[in-house]
C-alpha cells in the first residue's frame, strides 16, 4: 500500500506460485510509466480513514476467501483511489512470462509452467 496526501495505491495481494510476484509488479509498471506516489508532508486524515477501511475489507475478504463468494478486489489488481473525490481505478498485474524470479525462464520446466491467475480464487 502507497499513500500520498489524499490519494492512495493498494494491491495487488501476491500468492506465490499463482499471481504476479512484487518483481513482476514492478517491472510491469516501470514499463507503462507508473510513478510511486511520493509521500507528502501534510496528510488528509479523512482520506487516510477511508483508504485504511478499504484495506480491512480487502484483508477481511482475503481471510474468508473460502467461506464467502466475494473475492477480494486487489487479487491480481492495483487499486488506484482517491478517497477525497471518492473515486478510484482497478488495474490488472499479469504476470510477467520473463521475470527473473518466478517466470518460465527461471525454472528448468520451461514449458510446464502453467498460468495459475484464475486458481487465485477457486484455489485449495
């Protein structure tokens, strides 16, 4: 989680072996020009309540994955929200095939890799 001023950044929630790893997130989003939020000085507490309550609901569904129907939101997603405007952006996070760290290239069964994203919620 990211937050700056009135504006905050939240997933994607990382399940090693199934979604993209923080490596991949990261490379993804250099690549499409995703700037960090920079911290600022002054912050909004009224942003930081609603942007922390996000969170607890996105942990709560993560939690009770396997008894609820509700999949949490930042699961393989970044949440980009302005809690000032009350408005927000949910951006996939693929995993990316040439990532050092959990890509097909780093492991020695190059073609029995399988793309696991939709496990995420029907998972074990």
């Amino acid at each position: 989680m990211q937050f700056s001023h009135s504006t905050g950044r939240i997933g994607p929630i990382i399940v090693p072996g199934y979604s993209a790893c923080y490596e991949c997130l990261q490379r993804r989003s250099h690549s499409n020009g995703v700037t960090p939020l920079e911290p600022k000085n002054i912050m909004f507490d009224l942003s930081w309540s609603v942007l922390s309550g996000v969170v607890a609901i996105e942990t709560a569904k993560w939690i009770s994955r396997h008894t609820s129907s509700f999949p949490p939101l930042s699961l393989g997603h970044m949440i980009d929200f302005d809690a000032f405007h009350l408005q927000g952006d949910v951006n996939p996070v693929y995993k990316l095939p040439t990532c050092p760290s959990c890509g097909a290239r780093s492991q020695a069964n190059l073609a029995a890799q399988p793309w696991r994203e939709s496990d995420l919620v029907l998972g074990p």
